[in-house]
C-alpha cells in the first residue's frame, strides 16, 4: 500500500522561489516587449482571426495596436482595438483575409508590399503566427515611396517616348540631319540622311567624313564645321556633294550650328540639309516666269481699266439720261429715246457683266465628279478608324451604324468627293462635341441614300443654320471662338454634295445637338422626262388669276405694270415672301400661273416651289432670278419649275411665257 509522500518544506520553499523566478522573468518579458512594442518606427496590429462554422477564415479582430500604427495607417489605436476588420475598415470582405489565414494556418511568415484599397496607400507588410488563432502585423506606409517610384518609371518611360518620338520626328522631316562631335564623328542621322549616302545609320554613326567620304570632300566639310564652330553662330552654306551608291553629283544647302550640352559647353556641330539641285535649274525660268508675272500685272491692269470703262459708261448713260427724263418739256419723241438709249446702257451693262462672270469661270477649274463603284462600308469603316483616335482623346463616344452587309452597300458615286463630305462633317461634330458621342451612318429611303452625322454638341440656333454654309461666314462671336479658323469645312461639303447630285440639310437643337443629312441617289436608274404641261391640262378662268412672288418692290411694280396692260385682264396676286406665297396659295386654289422669285427671306422659292407642288403638281411655276447659271438652272426645274426667266426681265421674255402658258391672253 504507497502513501502519500509529502514535499518537504525546503522543497516547496524552492518550488515558490522558482515560480517567483519564472514571474519575473515573464514580467520583465512582458516589460521588454512592451517597450519595443511602444518604440517601434513600424505599425503593429495583433489580430484575432474569426472562423465559421465550416472553419474558413471570414475575418479578423483587432485586439491590440502600437501608437505609432496611427501615424501609418491614420486611426487611433483605441479606435482601432476590439474592432473586426470589415467594420473597422468599412468593407464588404476582410482585406488580406486570404492571406492572414495563411499564416495562422501554416504559421509561416508572409511578407509582402500591396496597395491596400480602403485606405488608399501603399503598405509594406510582414504578417506572423503569434499562438493560435493570432497573428500579428508589422506594417509601414510606403506610398510616398511607390509614387517616386512610379514617377521615376513613368519619367523613365516618357524620356524613351520621348527619344523615339523624336527619331520618328527627324525621320519623318524631309530635310537631312546629323550631328557630329568635336572630333567630326557622326553622332546621329535621320532617314534622308541614311538614303541619301546610300549607308545604313550603323554603318554612320562613329565614323568621320574621311571615312565616308573622299579626300576632297572631307577637307571641305571638316572646313565648313570648323567655320561654323567659330563663328558660335547658324552659318549657310552649299555643298556638292556625291549621293547614293550610283555617286551622282548633287548641291545640297546646309545650315550649320554648334550643339550646346548641358553644361553650355560646346559638344559638336548640328546640321540640317537640304537638296537644291533643282533650284540651280531652274534660276532661268523664275527669272523668265517674273518677266512674264510683271507683263502679267500690266495686262491685268490695261483689263481692270478697261473693265472700269465697260461699266461706267453705260452707268453713265443710265444715271444720265434717267436724269434727264426728270425734264417736263421734253417732247414726246425726245423722251422715248432717253428711255430707248437707258434699256440700251442696261443691256450693254448685263453684257459686260456676264462677260466678267464667264471670265471668271473660265479662269477656275470645272470641276467634275468622277463616279465609279465603291463600297460605303469600307469608306464609313475607315473614317471610323480615322476619327476614333480624336473621340478617344476627347473621350466622345464615336458610333458606326450601317444599314447593309459590304456586298450590299455598293454605290455609284464620287470616292474622293464623298470621302472629303463625311471627313469634314464628322471632324466637325467632334471639335464641337465635349460630351457624349458622335454617330454616323446611313439609310436607304425610296432610292436616296440618306448618310448622316449626328452629335450631342453645343447645337447652332435656328436663326443661324441659313449661313452654315456660307464660305467664311461667321455666325456669331461666341462660335467664332469655339470653332477658330475660316469656316470652310461645311461650305466645302456642300459644294461637293452638290458636284455628285446630292443635298445636304441639317437639324439642329441649342445645347443638344446637330445632324447632318446628306443625300444621294442610291440607284442611278435611267428616268424618263417629266411631261410638260399644257393649258389642257389646267383648270383656267374667265379672268385669269397670276401669282408673283417678288420681295423687291421695283421688280414686282415692273411685272404688275406689263400684265395690267390695257388689252390685259388678269387678277394680280403679290406675295412678298416664300413662306407668303405658299399661304396665298392655300388661300387662293383658283390661281393659274406662279412668277417665282427664287431669293428671297424666310422661305425661298426653291422651298415655296416644293411646298405648291405638294399641294398642287400642275400649276405652272416660272422661277425667276438674277442668278441665271445652269447650276441654278437645274436647280429650279429639280423643285418643279416649269420655265425660267432671268432678271433683268425683258417684256419679250415675258410675252413668252404669257403666251406658253396662257395662250388665248396676249401681251401689249
């Protein structure tokens, strides 16, 4: 049977004294810890890591924290102490949960740099076992670090773009450029400068001109750096020099400077040449082209006087003799020849006027349209690709939207024309458009091709779409400045819209945004000629009822006075304005002849025209104006014109239409 055997006294008496021993030890630990805990420069967090109920780590508890952690990471330490992760940092997830639960799980030390999202810094971090289920956190804020070094990459990165944009730029420029140090050792060349010696830059570079070049030659060059070293200043010079492999002889003019380093001290010489072998051969024919420019000016001055002298002086008969007619004793006779010798200088004026006009055609290029097949969605796809990179920059939304397949989209028109159109119209809506987005493409309706650009820009106001097209028309101050430039983009789409058939329209919203319609026929179908009306075909009355649309009183007054003739029995209509006409003609169905002015405010003729045919395709409209081109010729017919009369208007061009369109009525 074993009893119990008690310690004895001396061995308790040593028990206590080493637990004694051990507590001190354990409180001097605790004491040196917690003054490296309290003198650390780095952040310190001792975690609690929170399991579910599968025992995968979900987050983790903050139980203890250093007082400089607050200086790393900005919040106080007691603010920070008894807080779980996602509350603390305000997250949906724990950060680094991941990885924390790695270290409490495999107990080995992870240390690593990452940019922590809820703060926004940079942290250098080294996470360690503790005991179970701990894990403390030494951490320090290195964002000021990761941004110098960012800086230093990306200054890095920008001086290579910077070295390889500017190779690109050298080679790019047509002239030829080197540079050689004190030595005359090439330094660098461009492109040219390799094409023209006919020798790769490798072959170039450290090499002197005695190396590349013969004897002579090299004398020379070395002679002209050393004239530029000296002076310290640009110095011109020409240069014959042998090019390429075949060794052809070649003046080349070269501007030499010295190259300055960092230290403004001289580093060597920089040259930019360039070939003037044609301007040697061509010296005699600038001195015979002068000769000739300055005969030139003397004709173009004898013109000018004439010219002066051709519009004078039938002036001068007009303003004259209309004077005279002012005289109540003059006779009869006397008077009907003033008025004979004004219709006389009138018409001697017109001629002299069309005569400057048809000069002036004749001195400019009859443009023509060269139609061919092309396909639209390769033609939109490219432009795409031109503007993207512009929308990009300006981060506007650019969209294509087509309305067939490539084989489908094929069209008989002019290439370059329809090319140059869309290019000016988009490269438009993007200077104009900040935010948003920019969208063409294109639509079939009844055989015309509708393409259009539509933009979320500033807008234009309506008072101002009138003279969008106007060449170097400014619509107003403000955008003036935005636009800059002479305003020749939509004007010159115009004109070329018209040069392959088309139109082009625009609609437009103040602070919303403009589209531009262009279009063209999609089918270039044979038509056949409308059928010309004849007054069978027209409602007529006992008393005829005649339109003039006219916005010049004196022109109007000139019509109404031949019509109210003494044998003539019409009802006059007059009508100041398009928009005018069209109510007038709303009100007054019995109306049997239009004398359209095509010029006119509000709405022109053109528009007015348009309008009557809607209402009624067979009343005769006769456009009249003082633009008698055959431009606007075709125009006038392609509204629904039936004649056209040119201003001035004569009485015998009058009596014809009279007679055309209501022949049982005759002119006095």
């Amino acid at each position: 049977m074993n009893k119990d055997k008690r310690p004895s006294y001396k061995e308790l008496e040593d028990r206590i004294v080493e637990l004694e021993n051990r507590r001190k030890a354990a409180e001097e630990s605790k004491t040196k810890f917690r003054e490296l805990f309290l003198s650390m420069s780095e952040g310190l967090y001792l975690h609690e890591m929170i399991f579910d109920e599968s025992g995968s780590a979900i987050n983790y508890r903050i139980i203890e924290a250093n007082p400089v952690s607050k200086k790393h990471i900005g919040i106080e330490p007691k603010d920070a102490i008894g807080q779980i992760a996602t509350d603390l940092y305000k997250t949906k997830e724990a950060p680094l949960v991941d990885i924390y639960s790695k270290v409490v799980k495999t107990g080995k030390t992870e240390i690593f740099e990452t940019h922590f999202d809820p703060m926004g810094k940079w942290f250098s971090i080294s996470a360690f076992k503790i005991g179970k289920e701990k894990f403390a956190t030494v951490f320090s804020d290195i964002t000021h670090r990761m941004k110098n070094e960012q800086e230093i990459k990306e200054a890095k990165h920008q001086a290579e773009t910077d070295r390889l944009r500017l190779q690109a730029i050298l080679d790019t420029v047509p002239d030829l450029i080197w540079m050689k140090d004190l030595d005359g050792r090439f330094q660098m060349c461009n492109k040219n400068f390799e094409n023209h010696f006919g020798k790769p830059r490798k072959e170039i570079i450290g090499k002197t001109d005695y190396e590349l070049f013969d004897k002579k030659n090299a004398d020379f060059f070395r002679q002209m750096d050393k004239k530029a070293l000296k002076a310290g200043k640009p110095t011109r010079n020409e240069e014959l020099i042998k090019k390429g492999k075949d060794e052809s002889l070649i003046y080349l003019e070269t501007i030499k400077t010295p190259f300055y380093g960092l230290d403004k001290k001289v580093e060597g010489i920089l040259a930019v040449g360039r070939e003037i072998s044609q301007r040697k051969q061509v010296e005699e024919e600038l001195r015979s082209a002068k000769e000739r420019a300055e005969e030139s000016d003397r004709l173009k001055s004898t013109f000018l006087a004439n010219m002066s002298h051709e519009i004078r002086t039938p002036m001068n008969g007009i303003l004259g003799f209309a004077d005279l007619l002012n005289d109540d004793n003059l006779s009869q006779e006397q008077r009907k020849q003033y008025v004979n010798i004004i219709s006389n200088c009138g018409n001697q004026l017109i001629r002299v006027i069309d005569d400057i006009l048809e000069i002036s055609r004749l001195e400019t290029r009859q443009i023509k349209a060269d139609f061919q097949n092309i396909c639209l969605n390769h033609l939109l796809t490219e432009l795409f690709s031109i503007f993207k990179l512009n929308s990009d920059q300006k981060n506007v939304t650019l969209a294509l939207k087509t309305a067939f397949e490539d084989n489908d989209s094929y069209l008989k028109t002019d290439l370059t024309k329809l090319n140059k159109i869309l290019s000016n119209l988009i490269e438009n809506a993007l200077r104009y458009t900040s935010k948003g987005y920019v969208e063409f493409g294109y639509y079939v309706e009844n055989n015309t091709l509708v393409i259009y650009v539509k933009d979320t820009g500033i807008g234009i106001a309506k008072d101002q779409l009138p003279f969008i097209f106007d060449r170097f028309r400014q619509i107003d101050l403000e955008l003036s400045k935005k636009a800059g430039g002479l305003g020749l983009g939509l004007s010159i789409a115009r004109e070329n819209t018209e040069l392959i058939g088309g139109q082009i329209t625009v609609d437009s919203t103040p602070g919303k945004g403009t589209t531009f319609f262009v279009k063209v026929p999609f089918l270039r179908e044979a038509k056949t000629s409308p059928v010309k009306k004849s007054i069978d075909q027209l409602s007529y009355n006992e008393k005829p009822v005649i339109l003039i649309v006219e916005d010049e009183e004196i022109n109007y007054l000139y019509l109404e006075t031949i019509l109210k003739a003494e044998k003539n029995d019409y009802k006059i209509l007059h009508a100041w304005n398009g928009k005018e006409a069209w109510q007038m003609f709303l009100d007054n169905p019995e109306i049997n002849l239009v004398f359209m002015d095509l010029k006119m405010p509000l709405m022109n003729g053109f528009e007015a025209t348009e309008k009557i045919r809607e209402i009624n395709p067979d009343i005769p409209v006769i456009a009249q104006t003082a633009y008698s081109t055959p431009e606007e010729m075709k125009k006038a017919i392609a509204v629904g014109c039936d004649d056209f009369i040119s201003k001035p208007i004569s009485r015998e061009s009058l009596e014809r239409i009279i007679t055309d369109f209501i022949p049982s009525k005759n002119v006095v």
